[in-house]
C-alpha cells in the first residue's frame, strides 16, 4: 500500500505541471520520492509543503538557483533569512533600475512621438519629403544619423 500520492495526484494538489515536478528533482528541489513496486513516485506531505515553498518563493522573484541556496541552507538547520533579505534587497534594486529605465525610455519615446505628430499634424496634406524620404522610413533613419554623427566626433 503508498504512503503518499502519486506524482499526478501531487500536480493536481499543488498546481504544478508533472513536467515541473520532474525538473524540480533533476535541480534538486525535491528529494528523490519513494517509488511503488512497479516504479511508480510516491510523493510525501513533505515533498507537498516544498513544491508550495517554491512556488511562494517564485513570487518573490526569486529564481531556482536561489530557492536552492535557500532550502540547502533550511536543510542544514541554518535559519535563512538573513540570506533571503540579501536576495530581496537585490530583486528590490533591480526592479527600481528597470522602473527607472522604462521610465526614461517612455519619456525618449513621448518625445520622438510628439517629434513625428508635429510633422504629420496637417492630415490634409501630403507628409513633408524631408521626414518621409529615405530607404523605409526618413523619421527613423535620421535618429540613425544623428547617433552617428555623434559617435563619429
């Protein structure tokens, strides 16, 4: 008789395809489950309460590598938190970074959009040749130029 479930019973508990489930063994995420006479995995509570562990810890923005470190460490009966903090401060600073890089990248875009509105504002009329021209599209290709000739001094 199992002690456990089987690895389809486990994916259904836990929302997690057994693909997943799998790959988490291979990392070493999960312990090797227990198998049945006929091979079959045999899965723990314990095995459960790590594949929740992981998926809370994914929502950190944790990666695999580092829920590994953490669970090594929990392993090793050292309390990891002091490294969790250190792994959040950093996912912290790197979302302030792409915050701030979008944030300049929206304002160059609202600033080329207002460039190309200004010149095409007339619907009426035929867009001016200086800003049409070129091989596919003369507004973009002179961004081009201008970088560079700014490279070139």
């Amino acid at each position: 008789m199992k002690q456990g479930r089987f690895i389809s019973e486990l994916s259904r508990q836990v929302d997690t395809p057994v693909a997943t489930i799998r790959y988490y063994e291979r990392l070493g995420l999960l312990d090797p489950p227990e198998r049945t006479q006929s091979q079959y995995r045999v899965y723990s509570k314990e095995a459960e309460e790590r594949l929740l562990f992981i998926q809370q810890a994914k929502k950190f923005g944790l990666s695999l590598e580092e829920i590994k470190q953490i669970l090594e460490l929990s392993t090793k009966s050292i309390a990891p938190c002091k490294q969790v903090k250190k792994m959040l401060k950093k996912h912290l600073d790197d979302v302030d970074r792409k915050i701030q890089e979008m944030l300049e990248f929206r304002q160059e875009l609202t600033s080329r959009y207002m460039q190309l509105d200004d010149l095409l504002s007339d619907s009426s009329t035929a867009p001016a040749s200086a800003v049409c021209s070129g091989k596919i599209c003369g507004f973009i290709e002179g961004f081009i130029e201008q970088e560079t000739d700014g490279k070139a001094q």
